[in-house]
C-alpha cells in the first residue's frame, strides 16, 4: 500500500525552513528544458511530451508513440513530401472544488513531433493504428528501395577450360 502524502506545490507558501532540495525534480527540468522555447519548462507545468520508438524492419519503418489520454480526433498524422508530422493534444482533467489532490504528475497539452523519412517509402500505403494508447505507424518501403540479394553462379557463355588453357571436350 502506498503513502499518501499531501505536498504543498506552492513553493511560496511554505515555511522558510522547510524547502527540501529533490534531486529528481531537478533532472527532470533539466530534461525538460528546451533552449528554444526560451522559458524551463520545468516540473508541474503542465507541458505534455510523448515517447517515440522508430525502427527499421526489412519492408517497412515502423514508429511507435506512447499518447495514453489521447482521443483519436485531437490526434494529426500528415505526410508531406518526406517529412512526417505526428502532433495533438492531451485535455487537462477538470477539478471539482472541495477535491484535493495529493499527487499531480500528469502532464497536459499540445505536442508537435516532425521526423524526416529516407527516399524509397511508399507515402501511399502509410497506415496508422491505435490500441491501448498506443500509435503505431507502418511507413512501407518500395520494393525497388529494397535491397536485392544477388546469388553467385557461372555466367553462360564461358567455357570451363582445364590445365594448359585448352578447352575440354
């Protein structure tokens, strides 16, 4: 059974002896923190920034993301030329009043993610499924992008020729 321990998120109301320096919520702003947004985007507020997996099968790229919460209408998947645009939005639950939340550590919000995708996808036969909070993408591959084995044979018209360098008969 956890603890159920109730944390003041307001900094400013606490005690002034009674700030705890926590090394985890200082990781996790500075993993958080993004130079080009120009403010920290640190621990509670708010921002909402799903995982993604990419791999490379033998006829396809696959992309995999995390967006638990996530209806599939504030979900936008576009493809434009060879770059791929997975973005949507994750509503923040509403708070009845008289409620009191001892834990807040779900993020909301929008997110944008932009990935450049090599030459030889087929743009065409792009599919996108959802299970379990689970997006996953299946970027085929062009058969003529694929890679060709080529088998090692004799080549026709040559002749098998024996010690000497004379022909065999």
């Amino acid at each position: 059974m956890a603890n159920i321990m109730r944390r003041d998120t307001n900094e400013a109301t606490r005690p002034s002896g009674d700030y705890r320096w926590d090394p985890f919520r200082v990781m996790d702003a500075l993993l958080r923190w993004d130079p080009m947004r120009g403010e920290a985007a640190g621990y509670g507020q708010g921002e909402f920034t799903p995982r993604f997996d990419i791999k490379e099968t033998k006829n396809a790229f696959v992309i995999k993301a995390d967006l638990p919460g996530i209806r599939d209408e504030d979900l936008n998947i576009s493809l434009t030329g060879s770059q791929l645009t997975v973005s949507g939005k994750r509503e923040e639950e509403r708070r009845e009043e008289g409620e009191h939340h001892y834990v807040v550590e779900r993020s909301a919000g929008t997110f944008s993610r932009v990935f450049s995708l090599p030459e030889g996808v087929d743009a065409d036969a792009v599919t996108a499924d959802m299970k379990n909070g689970v997006l996953t993408l299946q970027i085929p591959k062009r058969p003529e992008a694929q890679p060709k084995r080529i088998s090692i044979g004799r080549g026709q018209g040559t002749e098998a020729t024996g010690a000497g360098g004379k022909a065999k008969a």
